[in-house]
C-alpha cells in the first residue's frame, strides 16, 4: 500500500504546503517549522480524521483545517519529545533540536501549536474540546514517560502511558472527524474507541521496532521503558517481542472490530487498511 497516493495524503500535505509558504520569513520560525513539516511522515492522524469525517457522510474539505490542526500539534509533540529524549534523528533527518538547537525548536512547538489552536477554533465545541482534550492527554502522558526509567513502571503504568501520549491524539483524530460530519454521541465515541485501541497497537508496534532495533528513520539516545522491557525481566527477548506482537494484535482486532458497526464504503475500507498499515505491515519480517 502506498498511502502517499492517497487523495487524503495529498490534501493534508497540500494544506501543510499553503500554511508554510504562507509563513513570514523575517525569522528562522519558517526554516524551523518547514523542516520538521516538510520532512516526511506517514500523516495517518490527519488522513484517519479525514475518513472518519467521510464515513460519517462528510467530505473531506470540511474536514482539512481540523485535519492540519492534528498533524501541526502531533509534529510539535515530537519536537518536545525529541528534546526530551535526546532524539537525534526524526523522520530520517536531524531533529528539530539538534539541527537549529533546543530554544529555536521549543519555540517551532509553540508556534504550532499555536497555529493548530486557531485552525480549531472556528470548529463546533465537541471538536475543539476534544481537541484540548488531546493536548493535555498527551503532556500528561509523556510526564509518566519521563519517569519510566525510575521507580517502579509495570504493564498497567505502561498503558496508561500510552494510553495519554499517544492514543489519545488517535481517539481525538477519529472522534472530531465524527462530530464534524454532523454524527451523533454514540457514533463519535465508537469512533473515538476505534482509534484509541489503535493507537495502542500502534505504540506497541513502534516501541516493538525500536526494542529490535529495526528502524533507522528516527534515533535517540534516552530510551523510556516499554512493554518489552517489562516482559523481559521474566522471559527472553523472543518471548517477550511474542508477546507484545499478540498483544498488539489483540488491539488491531477490536479497533476493527469497531469498524464493522458501520455500513461497508470506501472510507471504511481505508480506515481498515490504514489500521494495517500503522501495526500489522510495520512488524519486523
Ligand atoms: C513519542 O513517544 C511522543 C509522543 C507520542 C507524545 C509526546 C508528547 C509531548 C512531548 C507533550 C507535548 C504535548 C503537546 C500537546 C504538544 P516516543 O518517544 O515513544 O516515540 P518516538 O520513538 O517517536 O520518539
Ligand atoms: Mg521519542
């Protein structure tokens, strides 16, 4: 699967295009902000609100400023975290932080977030709350990530870390596509449960990949303790990467298992695949 043909790829990538060409270059901000925006990414938060909207009966031009809002506050999270993990490499090139230096970078964070915050605000208010929402989910998920190497941290803190840093910016994604479609409670919290369990499998899976060492598109040199180390201190290696892959399988089938209470459409059908893609098609061979 090549998502980059995908129109909801272009869109949001078009979008990103027309805001940093839009930018002022009487200072660095547009270099710092154009350099992580523009180098690379799958944008499956973004593309995973553009189809929720859309399986809701929604197109995806309602759908693109919120869409632009999830991707500029997902790149600024990375920026922090880079600067929190000693991340050196982000999406196979320097981090932000390393390449314009920690004051530059933090300040490219607050922009963007800054910049999400009034893409949002011309929103209904179930989006713009479950926006917020996010933002403080994920700060608070990361400070228990900070922690992770002291003092106790087993399988339960492990989720509920990832729970807060990571699915809840999925769970937001998929649920303010919902209610910007016009869908009702019931339909926004179904899809709301469809990327949170995603986003689970989705953590599992790339903490999988950096425990096995199979990715060189990112690099940092403070690693947090993950499901993987957690197992370990009672199995092997191999035991403890089965058991996370089934665990993270288990996730990828209930959030498909969502996906079947809606009528079969194209949407439905990419939401599917792209579910695969993230998990499932990441795993080592
Ligand atoms: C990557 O984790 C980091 C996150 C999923 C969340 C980071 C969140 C913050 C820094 C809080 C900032 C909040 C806002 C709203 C901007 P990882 O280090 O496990 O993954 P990696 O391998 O991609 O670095
Ligand atoms: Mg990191």
């Amino acid at each position: 699967m090549n998502i980059e043909e995908w129109e909801e790829y272009q869109h949001i990538n078009d979008a990103m295009n027309d805001m940093i060409n839009s930018m002022d270059d009487s200072s660095q901000m547009k270099s710092v902000v154009g350099h992580i925006c523009r180098s690379g990414g799958k944008r499956v938060r973004p593309i995973i609100l553009m189809l929720s909207s859309q399986i809701c009966g929604s197109n995806s031009e309602d759908a693109v400023n919120a869409a632009l809002a999830i991707e500029l506050i997902h790149s600024a999270s990375l920026i922090h975290d880079d600067i929190l993990d000693e991340g050196v490499i982000r999406r196979g090139v320097e981090s932000a932080h390393k390449k314009f230096g920690p004051a530059a970078a933090m300040l490219a964070g607050d922009y963007m977030i800054s910049k999400s915050i009034e893409l949002i605000s011309s929103y209904d208010a179930p989006v713009v709350r479950a926006f917020g929402r996010a933002g403080m989910a994920m700060a608070e998920g990361e400070t228990i990530d900070i922690k992770s190497t002291t003092g106790t941290f087993e399988d339960n803190n492990y989720f509920d870390c990832i729970d807060k840093k990571t699915a809840s910016l999925f769970a937001a994604s998929a649920t303010m596509g919902a209610y910007i479609a016009g869908a009702d409670e019931a339909t926004a919290e179904l899809l709301k449960d469809y990327g949170g369990k995603l986003g689970i499998a989705y953590q599992i899976v790339d903490d999988l990949l950096e425990y096995t060492e199979s990715t060189d598109d990112k690099r940092s040199c403070h690693e947090s303790i993950s499901l993987l180390q957690i197992y370990q201190k009672e199995m092997t290696q191999g035991q403890a990467v089965q058991k996370a892959t089934e665990i993270a399988m288990e996730y990828v089938k209930m959030a498909k298992e969502i996906l079947s209470n809606f009528e079969p459409s194209d949407a439905r059908n990419k939401l599917l695949e792209i579910t695969d893609y993230i998990t499932i098609e990441m795993l080592p061979k």
